[in-house]
C-alpha cells in the first residue's frame, strides 16, 4: 500500500495542479462555423440633414467639388430621408411606418440600407431569414427586434422563399404589437407592446406581395422615376462617365478583410455621419416630435392621399365574385401618412409640415399607388377612352386594360362617358368611360402636391390680376 503524503504536501500538489487550469474560452461555446461579431461602426456627430446629405455627396465635377459616396439624386434623397423617418417613428405609440424601398439593381438600394444598418443600437439588419418564432424557448427574434427598426435588405427573397407565407403571417400578427406562438413540443410563449418598423428593400417583385402578403401594411417609395426600359438616348452619360471616375479612383485601394476596408474612405465616412445622425435622431430630436407643427390643410390633405391608396389598392378576391372588389378603410392609412409627414418634417430639421414634407408624402402615396388601375386612372385624365385606347396609351393588352376598367368600374372610380344627342337628351356612349368627379379631386390633389409650386404660381398669378 503506496504511502500518503503529508496533508500540507498534498494540499501544496493540489493547488499546484489547479494552477494548470484555465476557464474555457467563450468561442468554445459558440458554432465553429460561425463568423466573429462585427465591431459596430464609429458614428460621428452629425446634427443636420443637410450636413448629413453632404456627407454622402460626391460633387467633384463640379467647381470646387468634393469626393463623396454617392452621386446624390433627388429620388436618393426621397428614399434616404423616409427610411430614417421610419427609423424616428420606432417609439412612437400608434400606427407602425413600414416601408418598402423599390428600384432597379444599381440604384443605391443597398448603399443606404448597409449604411442605416451600421447604427446597430437602434437598427437591426436581417438577410437570411425562415421565421421570427422559435419552438426552442427564448431563440425567437421578437425580443432581440424590439425597439429597433428592422432591415431586409435583399427584399426579393421574402417574394420567392418557401415559407414565404409562414414568414409574412408572422410579421404581419406584430402589426399589433403583440404575437403569441404554441408548439406542440410544450414551448409557449406571448410578447407585448413590440415595436418594430420594417424596412424592405427589393426590385418590382416586392409588389407582388399583395394585401394577403403583409403588403397593405407598407408604403412604398420608388428610387426610380421611370421603371421603363430606357434605350441608349435616354442614358444620362454625364452620371455614368462621372461614376465611372469615382470607380477608377476607389479601386487603387486594396481591401484587407477588415470591414472598414470594404468600402472607400467617403462611403465610411458617409457611413459614420448617417450612424451619428440616427443615434441623434433616437436619442434627441424625438423628443421635438411634439413641437412639429401642423397646419390647417395637412390633415385634408393625408385624408386625400389615404383614400387614393385605399382605392388603388383594390383588388377582387381571388376566390369571390368577379365584380366584387373590396376597398380597404383609410383609417390605417390616415395614421401611417400623418406619422410619416411628423416624422419627415422632424429629420428635415423643419418645424412645421411645410409643402416639401407633403411633397415627399405624396411621391410615397403615388409610388404606393403603382399598378396597372393606377395608371389607367392616370390615363383618362386627359379624357374618355375605351379600352383599347386605355390598351394603346398604356402599353397593356386589352384583356389587361378591360381587368383595370371593371376594378374601376366595381369601387366607383369611372363611370360611362356621355354625350349631348341633337333632340337635347343625354346619351351613354357604349364601351367608353370617364373618371368620376370624386376621382377627378383625388387626383387633382396628388398632382397638386407633387407640384407645390404650381400652386404658389396660380396664387401668385391670382393675386396679380385682383
């Protein structure tokens, strides 16, 4: 029997073994396949639009010009400025802003969506996405999206995914702001007061999520103005030599794996202002929202463009009555566009909803509108058409054009054109129709506040001539 050491011995041989141990590093514990977290990016302070926008700017065609990230456009500028106002509203009681950001490849979609995505204290950026619910208890991404705005920024995967229904139901229940989940594996669980605006970023195929889809609950701004396909003559040549100037320059630059070296000096920079300009945004000027005033005419005008979008949106039930087209209520619609002028007027830096806020409001309200009913309200403005001239104007088929005049003719928007006979009397001309009178004001309004100064004009002229 081997001879035991002294007691002190024995505790001395111990402790020195003991000594040999280390904790076990965190990474340990983590998916060996799973890439390092990211350090977030540094803001810098920035306490304006307008300081903010120049940041971005890239002007050095100009004279005494400056290396910036973007050729900043106007259609940049409308998207950039909505999609930190959704931001703003992420606190806000009432009605949630979601957004859906549409454009062509290559128009900057993912230049801003990468650069809001960096503030990673109010902005949570999501591309892989299979649900929001979880059957293992505390993995669902409820509780790490509250508070925060939430960023898809390839959109278009959401279009073709195959839970794409599961998922969008999912997102569309947190419009109230509480979800509920029960898995047959005994996992349980209710979240309340949520507060997650939704950002999503995508090509045309976005609008194929319909009402059913979750897309009744978004607002939509186009990047670009004319989605047609523009032939050689309609290329702006300047911008494109000018882009391919800031190509040539950015590309002498190595990237070294680290994420500041993934993009050019100005686009981090323009980064590092936007992240400044959110946190102040969150932190700061929220507090204003209350000081923002609100004239007489806005609210009319949200009405207006709430019943615009409520009509265009229209669509017949795939599984009803072919003539039966359900129009949705504008109470949703009201709320989501008087939140979004607040909240534009308050990243403006403006202290009232002035005609520019309203403007970007109803290029909003006219990009939600997009389709083909929309265009062919568009189209009998200049004056009564029948359906192959509604074909011809707009470039659609007749069975296509003859689908848009019954959506119209079910929710009240044209009627049949008429004419004066010799005997005096009224006739209907068969196959013909005109925009109703409650349309006609609609409409008027849209362009009305798409072109503020048209009216400053017809004041101004009206004033001469009294």
């Amino acid at each position: 029997m081997p001879k035991l050491l002294p007691e002190s011995d024995q505790l001395i041989r111990l402790q020195l073994l003991l000594s040999l141990f280390r904790p076990v590093p965190p990474e340990w514990f983590t998916d060996a396949n799973e890439p390092p977290p990211q350090p977030p990016v540094e803001a810098l302070e920035c306490y304006t639009y307008a300081e903010l926008v120049d940041a971005w700017s890239d002007t050095r065609d100009e004279p005494d010009g400056k290396k910036g990230a973007l050729v900043w456009q106007e259609s940049i500028d409308v998207a950039f400025s909505l999609m930190l106002s959704v931001i703003a509203s992420t606190k806000q009681q009432g009605a949630q802003l979601w957004l859906r950001v549409i454009g062509p490849p290559g128009s900057a979609k993912s230049s801003l969506c990468l650069a809001v995505e960096a503030c990673q204290e109010y902005v949570k950026a999501l591309s892989m996405l299979t649900g929001f619910h979880s059957g293992q208890g505390g993995n669902d991404l409820w509780s790490e999206l509250d508070g925060k705005c939430c960023v898809i920024n390839e959109g278009d995967m959401l279009v073709t995914a195959p839970n794409r229904d599961q998922t969008l139901a999912q997102m569309r229940d947190s419009w109230t702001g509480k979800v509920t989940a029960h898995y047959r594996n005994g996992v349980s669980y209710t979240r309340t007061g949520l507060r997650i605006p939704f950002i999503v970023a995508g090509t045309m195929t976005l609008r194929r999520l319909n009402r059913s889809a979750a897309g009744d609950r978004f607002l939509d701004i186009q990047l670009e103005e004319d989605n047609k396909v523009r032939g050689p003559a309609g290329t702006n040549l300047k911008l494109l030599k000018h882009i391919f100037s800031m190509e040539m320059e950015d590309g002498l630059a190595e990237s070294d794996g680290k994420p500041e070296s993934q993009s050019s000096a100005e686009q981090l920079f323009a980064t590092r202002k936007t992240v400044g300009y959110i946190k102040y945004i969150r932190e700061t000027l929220v507090k204003d929202l209350n000081r923002i005033v609100i004239p007489e005419w806005v609210p009319l005008a949200c009405v207006q463009l709430a019943q615009l979008i409520a009509h265009m949106r229209a669509r017949p039930d795939d599984k009803g009555e072919e003539h039966e087209t359900e129009v949705e209520l504008e109470n949703r619609l009201v709320k989501q566009l008087g939140r979004l002028a607040r909240c534009l007027a308050l990243v403006l830096n403006k202290p009232a909803i002035d005609s520019e806020v309203m403007r970007r409001v109803a290029k909003v309200a006219h990009d939600t509108c997009r389709g083909t009913t929309f265009r062919t309200a568009k189209t009998l403005i200049k004056g009564p058409l029948d359906s192959s001239g509604i074909a011809t104007r707009c470039g659609y088929t007749t069975v296509t054009a003859r689908a848009a005049i019954q959506i119209l003719l079910n929710i009240g928007w044209i009627k049949a054109d008429t004419v004066t006979l010799e005997s005096g009397a009224k006739g209907v001309r068969k196959g013909v129709y005109r925009l109703a009178p409650s349309a006609q004001t609609l409409m008027a309004k849209l362009r009305l506040l798409l072109n503020p100064q048209q009216e400053t004009l017809a004041n101004a002229a009206q004033t001469h001539l009294s």
